[in-house]
C-alpha cells in the first residue's frame, strides 16, 4: 500500500506552520503510517460519525491532542483539509463545518476540472 497524501488549498499548511518542531515530526510519523499501512488503526485515523465521508487524523503528543480532517478520493487518496489543536472532549462544531465545507468545495473544484 502506497496512499498518496494531497493538500487542498493552503489550509493545512497555515496550521502546520505553526507547530514545533516535534509536533510537525509526529505528524509525518502519522502522514507515513496513512501512506503505507492498508487498515490504518483507529487510533491514528477515524471516520466522522454522522458527517458523509469525513475522518480526521488523530495526533497525540506529549499532553497535546491535534486533529486533521480529510476524506478519501478513488479510496486510494486522502485529502488534507483544515487542522486544529484540540482542546477539549468535543470536537468543535464549527471546525467540522469548516471541513466540511472545504471537502465539498474540493470536490466541485475536481468535478470543473474534468
């Protein structure tokens, strides 16, 4: 299994930037295992109940907890949207709809593309 990771837009590398050094290591950790691991473990990457085709990407480090949503295209894909530092048990509202928004605004742009 080769998954290839791709951006939509600059919204994933606008938070990426702001991390420290280790943190953006145990993200690439994470990006590696997504990439060549065919059932990657819950723990790492899970399905969005209720939110049609939306996972995020689970990132623990030292007390912190990071998020990344994305979705998967062609089911050999998965596409990076916006990123967030979480901060507590429920994933904000408002960071869900952003993902949302975002994936179908990356699919629209890829159907105008065709």
């Amino acid at each position: 299994m080769n998954r290839q990771i791709i951006f939509h837009g600059d919204y994933f590398m606008d938070f990426y930037k702001t991390l420290d050094l280790s943190t953006k290591s145990k993200v690439q950790y994470v990006f590696e295992l997504i990439k060549q691991v065919d059932r990657v473990p819950i723990k790492f990457l899970a399905p969005m109940t209720g939110y049609d085709g939306l996972f995020e990407v689970k990132i623990e480090f030292e007390s912190n907890i990071y998020r990344i949503f994305c979705c998967f295209d062609q089911d050999r894909l998965v596409v990076l949207f916006n990123g967030f530092q979480k901060k507590t048990q429920k994933t904000p509202k408002n960071e869900i709809e952003k993902a949302m928004r975002l994936k179908n605004e990356y699919f629209e742009l890829k159907n105008i593309k065709k």
